[in-house]
C-alpha cells in the first residue's frame, strides 16, 4: 500500500494516523505490524502528541539541531539550499513501526504518527505501508 | 504480547532486555524480528550499552537537546511542565526492532535494550512486542 | 542472513545499500520488509543522499552533538576513550526497515542505506538483515 500527502515543505508536520489507520481497515489486517516508509532524503516519520505547542518545541529543537541558514557542505556543492533538510532526516529517519491489534493501530491517546517534510519546496510525498502478520503461538 | 514496567518517569533508563528475551521465549519464536513499541508519547526506546556511565552521558545529552526547565510551547497550552519529555520522545521514537535467531535476541554483548521513560512523574509504560516471522529461502 | 562490512571506525559512514539489495535477492523476497540490525553498541544504521556533502554535514552535525573529545563519564569509567560513539549510536539507533516490493528496496533515487562506525578503532561489522513477508490481501 501506499499513500500520498501533499505537503508546503519547510518543515511542515503532517498527521498520517488517520490515513494510516485507513489503510489497514482496507488491507483487513488485524494483528501484526504496520511498517512506515517515506521514500526520500529530505522527510521523516516519526509519533508526537500532534498539538500545536508539541508540535512548535519540536519545529524549533530542530531550527537548533540544523538551522536552516547555517553552511551546508551539501549546499556548496549542488546549490539546492536543503542541506539542513538532508541533515534532519538522516538524524530522524524515515521508518517507523507501529503494532496493530484487531485491525487497529496501538497509539497512545495522545500520540499521533507524523510526516515531516523538510525540504524547501512544496512536495508530493509517498508514504509506503507494509502489513506483516504476527506469530500466533 | 506486552509487557509493563513500572517507572519514576524524570528520565528513568530501564534495560527492558531480560523482559523481551522472556516474551520472546513464551511465544516459541524461533527466527524473525520482534518489534517493541511504547505506547505514549513521553518515552522511547532504543539501545546503550547499559552501564552507569554510557546511561548519564546519554542524559546528559538529552538535557541539552531539551533542557527540562527551557521554556516549551506544549507547556504554556497545558501547564504539565512535561514539554521536554515530549520532544525528546519524538526525537528518540517509540520502536525499536531486533532480530531473533533459535528463540534469542541477536545483540552486541554490551548492546542492551532501554526503555527510557522521560516524564515527569512515575508511570505504568506499556511495550508491546509483536513477533513476525522471517522469510526462509 | 548476515552481512559483514570492515570499517575504519572514526564516524566512517558506509553505503551499504547495494549490499543489502544483493542479499534481498539472494533470499527471493519478493514483497515485504528488510529488517536491518548492526550489532554492537557504538554503530547505527540510517539514510542519506549518499554524497560527500551531505555526509559531512551530518558528520559535522553529531561533533556538535556528541564531541569526540568532551568529557564522558562512560569513558572516566572505562578509559577506553569512545563515550562519544556510545551515545551517537543511542541517539541513532542501531535499526532500519525498508520496504521491498518485486525484490527491488523501495527507496528514493537520492536516498541511500548508511551504516555508521563511531568507534575509535577499526572494526568488523555485523548486518543482520531479516525479510518478512508483507500480507497479501
């Protein structure tokens, strides 16, 4: 399965859960694993209590972790000005694997799945979702 | 599967390994990957070598990633005061999948599973384990 | 199935994307995920655009994180002068899941699969690499 968002980039923080949660509804997967993949250098997926504060610390860690206008190797090299979204990636990866019980994914109340796109530039990204059963002894 | 620790939150480290290694045991896995997973969004897991010194650096670092008495935007919505928990938990992330081999964990013999509970108060933390099984070819 | 890579240590990043679409083929996965596990507790396993400036920003983004040469006490401990790649690999984690579909890993025209050595000594390194079989429904 895949699914796609269309994002601004620019670090925007999108919540899949729902999307995700649809797409297992729709594979008729009911225990197992969902495994998450977003196909690129310059996203990540990770969890979040997906509030606007939560949300603002973590856009602002990361504006201190790799800010944006700092020098880029990356950038004197390919002049694309995304190195601090190359470096935000690499740090966050792009995988993330959730369990699923009785078809539904196993969240927190307050913990949501989160794509972040952090390249410079409005983006369509694809978000691969793969099913796999769980041993059942 | 899950398994429940008992925690006094404020970054408490617990090596989760022998807990794992059991419920692995009890399921009869033999060859495949066991995926953890905490659920909420206020703890991690990852693996350390478990030994006081590699566990305080780790802290260390993370209390300069996100210092606990920085000011959080989370915390000025909800006065918790658990805002740094929050983005270190998204930063670090809730999974974590190790492979299994004859019923064992395959880790480093200083590779230690960790549960790091970064709350600020004692929680029950819920990890779930789900064994999937490897493709034999 | 286990892959091994020699490394220089010293944050050596290695691409070993080729590698592990060798061993996918070998095994005759055709669709599901390729669990990746580096052993040991100073190596982890993430994704870049594997090109020598956006490695070297990343390189240069965990000497701030992590210095090799600040004041660790895993090393006042142990005296074997590598707390600096102790807690990268913690922060990093040793674990990847990729989606393969057709045999092929599903991955990004610029997004390749690092492995990064942080230890301060040449090592031989191990990949434990473990597909599972995505469901068909």
């Amino acid at each position: 399965m895949e699914v796609k968002f269309s994002t601004q980039g620019f670090n925007e923080v999108v919540d899949i859960t729902s999307a995700v949660q649809k797409a297992i509804l729709e594979s008729d997967t009911k225990d197992g694993v969902a495994h998450l993949f977003v196909i690129g250098s310059t996203a990540a997926i990770t969890t979040i209590e997906y509030e606007p504060g939560a949300v603002a610390d973590l856009k602002r860690a990361l504006d201190q972790i790799a800010p944006m206008d700092a020098v880029y190797a990356h950038n004197e090299a390919w002049g694309d000005g995304n190195g601090y979204a190359h470096l935000r990636a690499a740090l966050l990866k792009p995988d993330l694997c959730v369990p699923v019980r009785d078809g539904k994914l196993l969240l927190g109340t307050w913990q949501q799945i989160i794509l972040i796109d952090f390249d410079n530039r409005p983006r369509q990204r694809t978000v691969f979702i793969t099913m796999t059963e769980a041993i059942r002894r």
